[in-house]
C-alpha cells in the first residue's frame, strides 16, 4: 500500500472463551493488518501466538483511548492497516473503541467491522428468554445505591434486559433483582464457550440458594438475563387523562421536572415531551 492510500482499521471480534471460534475472516484479517491494538497486549499477545503470528501491538484501554487517537491515526494515514480487539469478544461492546471509532469516522477513515463473538448474543441465544425485543445495559453500578436506582428504573420496561457481572458482584445483583423484580424469571450465563459454560435459571431467590448451595456457580463471568415487565393492559389507564394527572402532580407542589419523569413512567414518552407540556399548563394557571 502507497503513503497515498490511507489504511484501514478493522473492528475485530475474538474469541469469548473457546479459540475455535474466531473466525476465518477475522484470523486473515489479523494476519495480515501492520500492527494490532489491543485492551491488554499481554493478554491478547497469547491470542496472537496461537495464529503464529508477531505483530507489534500498542494498547488501548479506557484510561489512554482519548490520547491513542491521534497516533492510530498518523500510523492509518502512513497506509498502515491496524486491527481493534479486546481482551474478549466484540471490542466497543462494554469494551474500549468507542472513542476510537468516533473520531477516525469523523477524520473520514476507513472501518470495516468484522464480526464474531459477543456474550451477550451468545447468551440471548441459549437462555430460552423472549429475544425479540431486548435492552441491553452494560454493567450496572458497583455502589449498592446507584445499583437499585439503575433497577428501578429499568423495572417497568417490556423488553427483555442483558446484564453483565463480575462474579464478586453477582450476589449483589441477585439481591437487588430480589428486592425490586422478584417474581422475574432471569437467567444467569457464565463462563459461556467455556469447559464450564452453565445456564442457571430461576427467580432471584431461587438463584441466590444455588449459588449459596453451590459457590463454584459465582465463578467467571456473567450474562445476566432478565424478563421484561408484564405488558400493561390496555385501559389500565384510561380512567384519567394525560392533562388531568399531569394538573394533579402540579396542584400536589411536585417540581415539573418530577412530574415530567412520573409522567413518562406511567403513560410512556419522553420525558422532555411531558416537562414541555407541563410548563405550558403551568404557564396557563
């Protein structure tokens, strides 16, 4: 390739757990890429080594992503060829690249994803939950607060909601789950491709005793699968209109920005769309 012709980064996805599945493409494709940037270039220099392959590599994680922007680029502009992975799985996918691929697309580069595992697919895939319509949320917070107040405002949802965890975590999450969806099927996937790839399915509760039963079951990491909410019937609310709930939080002295959220929690829409309404109701008393 010429100093004239801009190379390309590749978006690779690799393996989650079992080698066997990276994919033909993706193997070429890191054969034949000038060097490999990686969330951790120990980790994926093993990966590397399995192709045969010596590739310089460079680091990309979310503490120098910001920084690794412009040097990627100089080495795309000089025609390099470079390939994106994570330590596992499909890189940007609760992995680092975001800010990667957000600002080369802006300098106009060329990406090409190529695809592959991703845990939270792969789990959708074997846990026997609704599939057609779901959310996925990433990790939830770590601090116990800011965890059920993630959960709660996730409970009214319909679709479907993917999780991941930490296996130190876990247990949290199951009480929370307990605390706010009890009655919700959920399916915790771990070590998935792996030698002790398992399904555990149950309530909350249901799931905590296996896990207390069993404490090998808090190992590896998580996919964590909830049921969506029952689907509200239709006429649950039709016994009071948008205007007069919205006239009733007002004249109770909650704050617009309040009634706003309430409002969007209980008849759908976006928030912003109720505070607008509300501040013309307020502007009309």
């Amino acid at each position: 390739m010429t100093d004239h012709n801009p190379g390309t980064l590749y978006v690779v996805a690799t393996p989650i757990g079992n080698l066997d599945d990276l994919t033909a493409r993706a193997a070429r494709v890191l054969g034949q890429v000038t060097r490999v940037a990686a969330e951790d270039t120990r980790h994926s220099g093993r990966l590397l080594a399995h192709l045969g392959l010596n590739k310089p590599m460079l680091s990309l994680h979310e503490h120098n992503e910001a920084r690794r922007v412009d040097t990627l680029d100089s080495y795309l502009t000089a025609g390099e060829d470079i390939a994106l992975i994570s330590d596992a799985g499909t890189p940007l996918i609760s992995d680092p690249g975001f800010v990667l691929v957000r600002e080369l697309r802006a300098r106009n580069r060329h990406i090409v994803p190529i695809p592959g595992p991703c845990a939270l697919i792969t789990a959708l895939s074997g846990a026997g939950l609704p599939t057609d319509r779901f959310v996925f949320a990433g990790f939830l917070p770590a601090k116990p607060g800011a965890r059920r107040q993630a959960l709660d405002g996730w409970k009214t949802r319909e679709e479907t909601l993917v999780f991941y965890e930490s296996p130190h975590r876990i247990v949290h999450t199951l009480e929370a789950l307990q605390e706010q969806m009890a009655d919700r099927d959920v399916v915790l996937a771990r070590e998935l491709t792996k030698t002790f790839e398992t399904f555990l399915h149950g309530t909350p509760a249901s799931l905590l005793e296996q896990l207390t039963a069993d404490p090998n079951q808090a190992r590896g990491e998580f996919v964590v699968i909830v049921a969506g909410a029952p689907p509200v019937e239709q006429g649950e609310h039709q016994d009071i209109s948008a205007e007069a709930l919205l006239e009733a939080l007002l004249a109770e002295g909650v704050g617009v920005k309040q009634s706003a959220a309430i409002a969007a929690r209980i008849l759908g829409g976006r928030k912003q769309a109720w505070y607008a309404r509300l501040q013309a109701i307020k502007g009309e008393h």
